[in-house]
C-alpha cells in the first residue's frame, strides 16, 4: 500500500510488516500492558487490558467514543495512572514513571500547539527540556523541519499556519526527541477528507524511515485500516479483537468488529450440522442449507448470525447461472452514488433489506439502474462468515 | 438617453419608503456603530468635561473669592488681557520636595501591594480555575462578597482589627507574642494589609477569567515534553497569563496609587500618599489650582506609561 518515491529514485513498495513479529513466539514486545484497568468512580474506562505491542509496530486502537481507548492511550503517555495492572516499554515498568520521564511523546488531537512560541520553539521545547548542546537541537530541529517539509514557515506562529501545517508541526515536535514509541490522539481527524488520505502515507513513510513504534488512537476505520500493521478493536473499555486489519475485516471476531470495521449484512440462521471447521446453516432468508468453514466452534442446533460484505455481492438483470454461485433475486429499494461506487439498498424476496456496493466501472451517461427496477444478487458462498450471536 | 434619465428617480422612490422605512433601515445598517458609539460618546463627554474643567483650573491663581481662582476668560471691558492662564503651580510642584516625595511613595505603596496582590491572587486564582464546577462558583462568590457590603465600611473594620486594644493585638498577646499591644493602625503596615484586601478581588478576577481558558493540553503537552511541573508553568502557564496578570496589576495598581480612604482611616500622617494630599489642598487650603495640578500630574503619570506600553507592546507584536 505504500509508496515512496524519493530523491528521484523509483523504491517498489514492500510489505513492511512481512516479518510478523507478533506471530514469532520468543520475540519479546517491545510494550506490554499487563492486566490493565482504570476506574473512574464506579466506571470502568478501561477493563483488565492486556496487550503486546512489537518494536517497529503502527498499532491501531479502533473504537467508538467512549470505549476507552483515550484513557488507555493516556496511560501510556503518563498522564492518567492505571487504577490495576502494570505498563512496560521496552522491557522498564513505567507504570508510575511521570509523563516527563517517559521515552514516549504524544501527538495530541487538538495538536496542543504552544501558541506563544514559533514553529522553531515549538519543535525545540522538548529537546530543550534534555541537556542538549545549542548546535544539537538546532541541528535536530533542522532535520525534523525537513522531515514535514516547513523548513520555510520555521518563525511563523501556529496561529499563520494551516490545519495540514499545524498537523505536521505537531508530528515534528513529538518525533523530534526520538522517543523509542510515538502516541498519537486521533492523528488525522481534524484534516480534510483529501489531506488526509495523503497525511496517511506521508505518517507510514515517516514511521517506516525512523522505525519508531506508533500507537494510534482513531474512531476512523478507514485510518486504522491502511496504517496499521495491526488493529485493536476495541469496545467497553475491554479489546473484541487484537489481529491485522486483513483479519481484522475477513474475520470479524462478532457482529460489533464486523459492523465496525466496514459494512456488514447480517443473515440469522441455525446450524444444523458441524464438523471439522464446516458448519452447514439453514438461513431464513434463503431456501436450502449452506456450508461454510468457520474457525467458530458451534454445535448444531445453535442460532447464528452469517455476514456478509457489501461489496462481495454482484447486482446483474439476468440470473447468473453460475452454480457456484448464491443468488437471491430483489428490488432495488434505495441507491446511492459516490462517484467511485454506488450503493443499492435491494429488497430481496424474504423482504429482508441487503446493502450491496459495486463499483462504477464503466462510464454511465445516466444513472444505470432504476428504483424499483427488479434485479439478481450474487455472491460466492465462502465470502460469507459465520458469527456466534 | 431620456430614457436612462428617467430612469433615476423611478429606481430611488422604490430603494427608500416613508422615513420611518429609512430610519429602521438605517438602524438596521449600523446598529453595531451605534451600540458602540452612544455609550462610549457619553463616556468621552463626561470624562473630558471634567477634565477639561480641572485642567483650566490648574492654570489659574488661587484668590479668596468664590469659586477660588483666577477666571481664565475676562470678558470686562477694562481687561488687560483677555485670557489668563500661568504655569505657576506645576513650577510649585516641581520644586516643592513634599510633592516628589508624595508621588514616589505613593507610587512605592501601590507598587508594593499590585505585586503581594499578584503573589496572593495568583495561586488562589489558579486553583479557583482548577477547581471542581460546583466549588468553584462558591470560591468565586467568595471572592466576590465583599463587594456587597459598603468599602468604607470595611476599611473601618481594619481600624478596629488593628486597633491598640484591637482583635489582632489580644490574639498576639494572649497567644504570648508580646507583652504589650504593637503599634498597627497608623503604620505602613496598615496601609499595604488595607490595599491588598481590598484590591485582591480586582487581582483574581482579570486572572481567574484568564487561567479558567487555559487550554489543559499544552500543560499535558509540555509535560509529555520532558518539562517538569515548575518548568511548565515557567514555559506554559506564566506567558500564557500574561494579558491577565497585566490586566489584574493595571485594576490595582492605578485606584491604588490614587487611593485616599485607605491612607487617610489607616495611615499616619507620615504615610504620605498623592490622594491625601490633594484632599487637603482642596479641602483644607482650598487651593483649588494646586489640587487641580496634582491631579493632573497623577493622570499623566498613570496613562503616559501605559500608553508607551501598549505601543511597545504593539510593535513587539507586529514583529
């Protein structure tokens, strides 16, 4: 997904998480929240959280507001202590270290510019606080400089400045003191939809070149999806789901990850048989059994939920006639069009409504079907994904 | 060409109704100008009149007549001259040493309560800002309630706190301080205690309202920084407050130099101070221009400073 085009020279792009660290089983982490908890008065803002994070790593936490992934991202930083449990960074319990001595820096979502001091300032402050020689810092605050691009906006004030610049301000005063793990608040939420689809790779080019370990916090599937090397869905102050955004989307651990992270189309159903990870369900909406392979452990007789994702449905006129194939036959109750892609709400037979998503392909002079128009959905059974409910 | 002449008044009588019409449109305009342009053309006219009254006055001789000076236009018809004025009594003040001396320790006395008001108020504003939302409107209140009872009247308790027989000395001897009552009342002490309790209010609001913005995460920001408590209020806190610290020392400072109650109820009369003084020309020698002169020094005294300072601090703004 990332591109990098530097210095002229033409670099192919390459998985940068190819060696899975997480899956190696004697790595140490290089962050590791021990049974974590935080009350606030009688609420519980983070639940017993336990938590690996690798050296290297862009960590994810996904959630709603609210499900504590600010608190626990605050424990991090030092700013709140963790009411249980324990927080270690490379391999130092610092679960009672003040923010000022740990060797972690934030980037906060409203940036927390200071607006008294210049470009400059604010990128040296930190560096001030450590004993470093004049010609050091200024060195430093040069590179970093560079490193967002604002090398000619250096005396100007946070206030003569963009909300993009302001971003990168606040990107080059967290990294300038290289802290062995950077925390970031909602990095790109107060950026515009355009910057921030270029923020994006611009954040994972500059955490692949100084191999500094990134902790996001974001509400933005999307943002945690093409990031991440691995996402924490998270939820009531508890983790539903550690894994990659891959896992993460093909195999939701239940219905909240899977509605989260993307759109999802839920088909209750009952299993009526189970063995060596295939289940066979009878789904209501649709006449016969399907079988699918699940890493689920369901006995028969149990109700299910089946998910399946808008986009792996087909809309054609005519009924497919490959055998392969689901089909199901509908209406087209509502449409949507996003330029890219469109969205049709269709009215199968069993009344239920199935969002589908295709993308605009070819270029229509109008718009290419119809409300009410009578339609056939299709879609490969092994995109479909068993759910406990 | 005739028709586009036509043209004119047709286009006119439509744009403007009767002239209720163009009143409301003309409020409807410049409301804003107006809002601002009443209150402050009242408030330039009955400060510059009376200013400009003390000013003629301090251009005139004293006389015993009444009113007691010299009128400045003689409109007789066997005047010398038509207009009178003389500097004579700003060269009194500046060669009289009584006058300096007062000046300077007012302006000692003033400096010395605006900075313990500050070194007072700027905690308890700080931790009034910082304080839960439901005691921190009765912290407010509290620092507000004096105002409901009259400021004499409270200057006149001092008198009794420090009085020979009064609360504070039975506290000191019964607690075993001293065998005898200590001179209190008629002292400077008396005076810097009477400044700072009534101008700390004027100290902690300016700050309160100030501090009560700050923005928690550039404290949260600098700490994240490697800066230690002090070194984020040094680096954060303190520039941060800064309009509110001028604003709170600018409340006190300029009553307090000019101050007259406090001075006369609880100072001696070595405890000179510029309002004392200027009560007794006018009142006591009822040397009117004398008084008017003293006043008029302490206006410009008091704004000429404050003026090159907003302009310095413009220009360092613009840099």
């Amino acid at each position: 997904m990332r591109s990098s085009e530097q210095n002229g020279q033409r670099e192919r792009p390459k998985d940068p998480w190819a060696d899975s660290p997480w899956l190696k089983p004697d790595e140490t982490p290089f962050i590791r929240i021990e049974n974590v908890s935080k009350m606030f008065g009688d609420f519980r803002a983070v639940d017993d959280v336990s938590l690996s994070i690798y050296r290297g790593e862009l960590f994810s936490i996904l959630g709603g507001s609210g499900c504590g992934k600010t608190t626990l991202l605050r424990m991090l930083a030092g700013f709140e202590l963790p009411s249980e449990g324990r927080i270690l960074i490379d391999g130092k319990d610092v679960t009672r270290v003040p923010a000022y001595e740990r060797p972690v820096n934030m980037m906060f979502q409203s940036y927390a510019l200071f607006p008294h001091m210049t470009v400059e300032g604010n990128i040296a402050y930190g560096l001030k606080r450590d004993a470093m020689s004049r010609s050091a810092i200024r060195e430093r605050v040069n590179e970093m400089l560079q490193l967002v691009q604002l090398t000619e906006f250096r005396t100007r004030k946070p206030n003569q400045l963009s909300g993009g610049q302001r971003q990168r301000v606040a990107l080059a005063r967290a990294l300038a003191k290289r802290p062995k793990v950077l925390l970031l608040d909602e990095p790109l939420a107060a950026l515009d939809k355009k910057l921030r689809e270029q923020t994006q790779f611009e954040l994972a080019n500059i955490q692949d070149k100084l191999g500094v370990t990134f902790v996001v916090v974001t509400h933005d599937q999307e943002e945690a999806m093409t990031l991440s090397s691995r996402i924490a869905v998270m939820k009531n102050g508890r983790f539903v789901q550690v894994g990659t955004p891959h896992e993460v989307y093909e195999n939701p651990a239940d219905t909240y990850t899977a509605d989260f992270v993307g759109n999802i189309n839920l088909f209750s159903g009952m299993v009526t048989a189970a063995q060596d990870g295939q289940v066979t369900v009878d789904l209501t909406d649709f006449p016969g059994g399907v079988t699918l392979a699940t890493h689920q452990t369901v006995r028969p007789g149990t109700e299910v939920s089946v998910a399946l994702r808008p986009e792996k449905i087909f809309v054609t006129r005519d009924r497919p006639d490959d055998p392969k194939l689901m089909t199901a036959a509908g209406i087209i109750f509502d449409q949507g069009y996003f330029g890219k892609l469109s969205v049709f709400r269709v009215q199968i037979d069993s009344q239920k409504i199935v969002q589908v998503s295709a993308q605009n392909r070819i270029r229509f002079s109008k718009r290419a079907w119809d409300w009410d128009e009578h339609v056939f959905l299709s879609w490969d059974p092994q995109s479909m994904l068993v759910l406990a409910s | 060409m005739s028709a586009a002449t036509d043209m004119v008044p047709a286009t006119r009588a439509a744009g403007y109704g009767s002239l209720g019409k163009r009143v409301y449109a003309l409020l409807n305009r410049h409301w804003q100008s107006i809002a601002i342009a009443l209150p402050y053309a009242w408030l330039l006219i009955f400060f510059l009149a009376p200013f400009a009254i003390v000013f003629k006055i301090s251009l005139a001789d004293p006389i015993i007549a009444r009113p007691p000076f010299t009128p400045m236009f003689d409109w007789s018809a066997d005047a010398a001259n038509r207009i009178y004025v003389t500097a004579e009594n700003y060269r009194f003040l500046l060669n009289d040493r009584l006058y300096w001396l007062t000046y300077i320790s007012s302006f000692r006395f003033a400096a010395v309560a605006t900075v313990l008001c500050l070194l007072i108020g700027y905690p308890m504003a700080y931790a009034i800002a910082r304080a839960k939302d439901s005691t921190r409107n009765i912290l407010l209140l509290l620092v507000i309630l004096p105002f409901w009872t009259s400021f004499l009247l409270r200057v006149y308790a001092w008198m009794g706190l420090l009085n020979q027989n009064g609360i504070i000395n039975n506290l000191l001897i019964w607690l075993g301080f001293t065998d005898g009552p200590v001179q209190l009342l008629y002292t400077d002490f008396a005076i810097y205690a009477g400044l700072v309790y009534s101008y700390l209010p004027f100290m902690i609001l300016p700050l309160y309202a100030n501090l009560e913005r700050l923005d928690e995460d550039l404290l949260e920001a600098a700490s994240d920084l490697g800066a230690r408590p002090w070194q984020v209020f040094r680096d954060v806190t303190l520039p941060m407050s800064m309009p509110g610290i001028i604003a709170g020392c600018l409340l006190v400072f300029i009553p307090a130099m000019g101050e007259y109650v406090i001075p006369a109820l609880l100072g001696g009369p070595d405890n000179l101070m510029i309002g004392r003084v200027l009560y007794d020309e006018f009142f006591f020698n009822r040397d009117w221009p004398i008084a008017s002169a003293v006043a008029i020094v302490l206006l410009a005294a008091l704004v000429l400073p404050i003026m090159l300072f907003q302009h310095f601090e413009k220009k360092a703004e613009a840099q």
